[in-house]
C-alpha cells in the first residue's frame, strides 16, 4: 500500500512539473520580409517557440511585392511593410497598412513612397511613420489616420540636393523625442531634423558627418539616447557618438566589426542594442557573422567579446526575441533563418537550429 502511495505521489509530481513547464513557456507571432523575385510570396509568418527555441506553423501572411522591411507599432495593432520597387507609381515604390487582428494581417491601404526603392519604416509615438527611399535619396513622412491608416501627400525631404558630388541613399530613418534622425549610406552622414508644426526641418545640429566611404546604414540610441550607434555598410565599421550637453551628437570612438585575418569583401547591415543595453551585435555580410561587444554602462565605449557564424550567406537583418534568450538571423542569400541561444550574462551565441525560406531579409516579432 505504501509502495502504491509512493508511485502515486511520484507520478503526480512529475504531473505537476510538466504543467508549470507548459505554464512558463511562451509564443510569439513572427512576421518575416522577404524579396520576391524567387520563390518567395511575400510577407510570412511564424509561432516562434521560446522554451524550444523553433519555429512553427509557417504561412503566407500577405503576398507583396518586395517587402524587405517591416515594422508592427507600439500599440500591436498594426504593421508596415515595404514595397522596394521602383515601378508601384510612376515615382518609385510605395508602403503598405496592415491591421493586426488576432495575430493575423488585414490590408489597410498601400501609398506610393515619392521615390524609388523603399528599404525602411520607421514609426514615432505621435501618429508620423517614415519611409527611407535608397534610390531615390530621399525622405517621405506620412501621417496616419486613427487606426492607422496611410494618409495620403506625405512630406518629402530630398537628400539628393544635399551634396552635388556624393549620391544620396537615404536607408534608415528613427524618430526619438528630440525629432528624427536619417542615415544616408550615400552621403557618408547621420541627418538630423526636428517636427516644426506638423512639418520636419533641418534641426540646429544638421548632420553628424562619418569619414568618406563610410556608408553609414542604420544605428541604435542607448536607453536614455545618451550614446548612438552607427553601423556603417562599407568599411565595416561601428561608429559611436555621444550626447552633449548642448545636445549635440560627438564622435567618441570606431571599431571594426571584423576579424584580422578576414580579407575578402563584407558589407554590414544590421545593428541591435540587448534589452538591457549590455551588448551590442552587428551583421556582416561577407564574413558572415554577427559581431558581438560588451558595452561599457558608464562611457557607452565597446569591448570586443567576439563574433559567430551566421551558419548562412548574407545576413540582411536580424532580431533578439521578446525572451531575450535567443538571437534570429535572415539570410538572406542560403535561404534560411538560423537560430541561437544568447547568454545573458556573456553575451555569447550559440548556434541551435534553423529554418528555410526563400530571400528572408526582415525579421519583426509580435510581443
């Protein structure tokens, strides 16, 4: 009787450790932008697993044309994507408004862009969302509706008259409470404007300006925007600047994001600061691997703490999930999305499984 009162109470132990591990683990939807002119529809969607660390339930969201960048607002209520083209109007490419119901996308509406080749959206917290146009080297601001909804003659602010002898391609733009700020691969430079009733202006410091060559991409603030971090395309670089207190942006250091020994051709991409601000990683293109540095809390300066395989070729873009225990990497060119485990506390990747899908290139969760 003891015996059968043992099994008993072992069997319901083990019982209740198997529903409080399903309790724990959580899932998120996971849109991913990709180029179309392969295999690939569109915009797909996944149920990243992050006790598991897979993904599951692969589907075809919405078909597009081109949606290599997307991004959901901070209310979860809607998502952008990109159409990097140049023929959706006779000016270029143009931005598509999803609603998100239930996890899932209803078409809102699409406007063309004023310029060709869309590669990036950006939202701010007051109802403006922009799209970078790299061909056509400039700028377009839209408005939105209440619930989100593209309104129509956006502002356009061309960088093409900004230099006579570069050639503008505007790739990356973020909105912060002190205005916006525009990388422009083209023109070696962070552009900087500030909201003047509804409309956006050169604002008192004008451009933040990086050697010739450079090929600045895209960047990230640190939590209070007292440091910015530049990820520069061309010489594989990241490039730091520090807040003043005039509020001024000022270079403070640049370090490589390769190896010594690598000598063959990398373009970087994508850049991302860990929730809590201790790492920072950047994707090279070429080399394959996404950099690693510790970050300094008090001087925002970087500490190398290594680099890892992508276990693919060409990673466009990639995204720590909402966990923050695992790190998502599109490759863009070998057709798949790998996956790793972070270490929290060393910031260090390793590599756990992966995922095909033709030309992925954006990587946006659902939290």
């Amino acid at each position: 009787m003891k015996f059968l009162y043992l099994v008993f109470s072992i069997s319901l132990l083990i019982l209740m450790g198997c529903s409080e591990k399903k309790q724990v683990a959580k899932t998120y939807p996971l849109f991913v932008g990709t180029y179309t002119d392969g295999e690939s529809e569109g915009i797909y969607r996944f149920i990243f697993n992050s006790s598991s660390g897979t993904l599951e339930e692969k589907s075809l969201a919405a078909v597009l044309p081109n949606p290599s960048f997307l991004k959901i607002s901070k209310d979860q209520t809607n998502l952008y994507a990109v159409q990097e083209t140049a023929d959706f109007d006779s000016l270029g490419g143009g931005v598509t408004a999803f609603k998100l119901k239930d996890g899932l996308l209803e078409l809102q509406n699409s406007m063309g862009t004023g310029g060709a080749h869309p590669c990036h959206v950006s939202l701010s917290d007051d109802g403006y969302l922009a799209v970078s146009n790299y061909t056509g080297g400039n700028l377009s601001i839209f408005e939105l509706e209440d619930d989100g909804t593209l309104k129509s003659n956006p502002q356009l602010i061309d960088h093409k008259v900004l230099d006579t002898v570069k050639i503008a391609h505007t790739h990356m733009a973020k909105f912060s409470s002190e205005g916006l700020l525009v990388s422009d691969l083209g023109l070696d430079a962070i552009k900087r404007y500030q909201n003047q009733k509804g409309q956006f202006v050169i604002a008192g410091q004008a451009s933040l300006d990086l050697p010739n060559g450079a090929g600045s991409r895209h960047f990230v603030f640190s939590k209070k925007n007292e440091f910015l971090y530049v990820i520069n395309e061309l010489n594989s670089t990241i490039t730091i600047f520090q807040k003043s207190e005039n509020g001024n942006y000022l270079e403070l250091e640049t370090k490589s994001t390769l190896d010594a020994s690598f000598n063959g051709e990398n373009f970087c991409a994508d850049i991302h600061l860990s929730a809590d601000g201790k790492f920072l990683y950047g994707s090279n293109r070429g080399e394959n691997t996404i950099v690693i540095f510790k970050v300094d809390q008090t001087t925002g300066k970087l500490q190398l703490v290594g680099r890892e395989s992508v276990k693919g070729d060409w990673p466009r873009n990639f995204s720590i999930d909402p966990s923050g225990n695992f790190l998502l990497v599109a490759n863009q060119r070998s057709n798949n999305i790998t996956i790793f485990t972070r270490d929290t506390e060393s910031g260090t990747l390793e590599f756990l499984n992966e995922t095909a899908l033709p030309s992925p290139v954006c990587l946006e969760f659902l939290d």
